[in-house]
C-alpha cells in the first residue's frame, strides 16, 4: 500500500494496538505449552484440550496477523487535515436536512480509526455520509443515499483535526 493511501488511527489506538498485539506476542509460548502438555496426553484424535489449545493458537495468530496489517497499513499522522474541512482524520459536527437539532459528531476514519471516547462515533471514509463530507468546508451542504435508499442532506458545522483532548466537545460559538 503506497503512502498516501495509508489510513488515518488515532494516537490512542496505535497504541491500545501495539499493547494487544505486544500481549499476544508474550502469550505465543504458553500456548505452545498447553498445546505440548495436551498432545502428550495421548490420542489426538479425541482430545478436546489439544483442540481447545490449537483453535486459541489459530485465533491469536489471526488477530497477530490482523493487527499488523492494520499498523503497516495506517498512520497517527495528520499531515493535510486542516481546521474548517472535513478530511479523513478530521472530527466534524454536522446536522441533518437543515435542522440544526438533529446534530453529530462523528471522526472520519476507518475502524481502526475508533478511539476509546465512548461519545465519539467514527464513521468510514468511504460508507454514504463520510463520503459525502470528505473535501466539504464549514457550511457547506450535501447530499448523500443512505442505505436503506433515502436521500439526506448533512451540512458541515465545523471540522477539526483529531484532538483526544477536544474530540467530543463542539466548538464554543458553533
């Protein structure tokens, strides 16, 4: 994956990754462990505990796997996110089909993206509305399909670059 096509994650999230998949790594020998103690019980064939070991040494090794791929795959940085344009690392605060009560604040990002602020959403670049919002300045409306088929209007209120500290809190004046 080439450089500017890796995603945006939060600084909090690189590292509630890397603390995972650091937790894994340092699990990796005693599941060897359990999997040797339980082959040597016998007959592999009816073994449930040998099972049980090889299928957690299978799941580990996924999410080993997955989270790695996330890491080499994304970036912290937020080089280009700007104040007043909603931007993949950018959170923003809109409102809906012009009524300025029907209102959300949502990270642009993917996923992997998701911080550990319960009141912060974080919506996919590329589902309907995190597309809709890409490139878009304070102010500006647009209109998107939602999946269940309807068009809706979202206009941007304001956008800024991700800020733990701030994320979830709408701007004073806003």
């Amino acid at each position: 994956m080439a450089e500017n096509q890796k995603q945006y994650i939060t600084p909090e999230m690189k590292a509630k990754l890397e603390h995972e998949l650091q937790a894994l790594v340092d699990h990796r020998p005693a599941v060897a462990a359990e999997i040797n103690e339980r082959r040597e019980e016998g007959d592999l064939k009816e073994n449930a505990g040998y099972d049980a070991a090889r299928e957690m040494q299978d799941q580990e090794e996924a999410r080993i796997k997955q989270i790695s791929e996330i890491l080499a795959n994304s970036t912290t940085e937020r080089e280009g996110v700007v104040e007043g344009v909603a931007l993949v690392g950018s959170v923003v605060h809109v409102y809906y089909n012009g009524d300025k009560g029907d209102k959300e604040t949502f990270l642009i990002g993917t996923r992997a993206a998701a911080t550990d602020n319960e009141d912060l959403e974080t919506y996919s670049e590329h589902s309907p509305l995190g597309a809709a919002l890409l490139g878009a300045q304070e102010g500006e409306t647009r209109e998107y399909t939602a999946p269940n088929g309807a068009t809706l209007s979202v206009t941007l209120e304001s956008a800024a670059p991700y800020d733990s500290q701030l994320a979830a809190t709408p701007r004073a004046g806003k």
